[in-house]
C-alpha cells in the first residue's frame, strides 16, 4: 500500500476514534477540520443546515468549560465559530463596552462570532479578513435588549439593538438526518 494513503487512513482512524458516536456521521474532511482547529474539544452534538444555499454542519464542541458551535462546509471550510462568554473572557475594552451600555444588567448573554468564510456555492470561501463581533442580549424591564460589538482595525464599534441570533435563526434551514 502506497505509504501516503496509509498514513491518510491511520489519521482518519484517529478521528474517528476521537469522536463519539453521533459525530461518526461526518464527512472525514469535516471531522478532520474540527480535529485540526479543536484537537483538544469533544463533540457533543451535530446538526445538518443549510443557510444560503449551503448545506453545512453546526457542530457543538466542550473544550473543558468552553462551549463552541462551529459551521462547517462538506469540505471542511468553517464558516463561523460561536462561543458562549462571560465578562471576564472579554478583552478589556469591549467589557467596558458591554458594562457602559446594559447598565448593571445581571443576566447578560454574551456570545463571540468568528466569521471566517461567507456561504457561496456549496461551501465556505474564506474572508480575506476575518471579523469577530460580540453580541449581547438582556431583559430589561421585561424588555429584550441587544448590543453588538464589532471588532475593527481602529477599534471597538457599538450598535445597539441589534440581536444577530434572532436574524441568523430566521435564515437557518435545519435538514433532515436523511438526506
């Protein structure tokens, strides 16, 4: 056997093994790009969608007390990283941010967006640069509240109301395991 192929064949096999059950039904190029961006976080949970045309896999990683869902492409190009924070995960000048504008809210929502490839196609192509924002919801009042943070080369900018999720839900297809 051609020593290149039995090499690809070992670390698809180390994979798999890696992974539980329920990822078993990934694509190999999709458990190896989350092996090769997460290689120390567990699967926990896979989901098939489609947004824009692109038929991907949300995949739900624990990397010990870090959460993460992850788009992925068939062909592994990830598309957005999701991550649940708290305000001591933020760098210094966005939690001032997110402290100055919900006023002392208790129950903050805080999730980091890394955009890393626009749906086109059947898959991801990669951004020339990256964005990252963070979004914020909190009840106020009994008011729903939301703050994005976008993260530019001249720094921080706010945009108050917005609630990314919301909007990103209402695009999202969920597919059928069967397809």
């Amino acid at each position: 056997m051609n020593p290149l192929v039995k090499t690809a064949l070992c670390a698809a096999c180390l994979v798999a093994l890696a992974l539980p059950a329920h990822a078993a039904k990934l694509p190999e190029p999709v458990a190896a790009s989350i092996a090769k961006h997460f290689p120390d976080a567990k699967v926990e949970g896979v989901e098939r969608e489609r947004e824009a045309g692109v038929l991907y896999y949300e995949v739900e990683l624990r990397e010990g007390k870090k959460r993460f869902e992850v788009e992925v492409a068939p062909d592994g190009a990830i598309g957005e990283i999701e991550s649940a924070q708290t305000l001591d995960d933020l760098p210094e000048d966005v939690r001032k941010l997110v402290t100055d504008n919900t006023k002392g809210a208790r129950r903050l929502h805080i999730e980091k967006h890394e955009r890393r490839g626009r749906a086109q196609g059947d898959t991801f192509a990669p951004l020339k640069r990256p964005t990252t924002f963070y979004g914020v919801t909190w009840r106020d009042k009994g008011k729903r509240n939301a703050l994005r943070i976008n993260l530019t080369p001249e720094g921080p900018k706010v945009t108050l109301g917005v609630d990314d999720d919301e909007e990103d839900d209402d695009e999202d297809e969920d597919e059928d395991e069967d397809d």
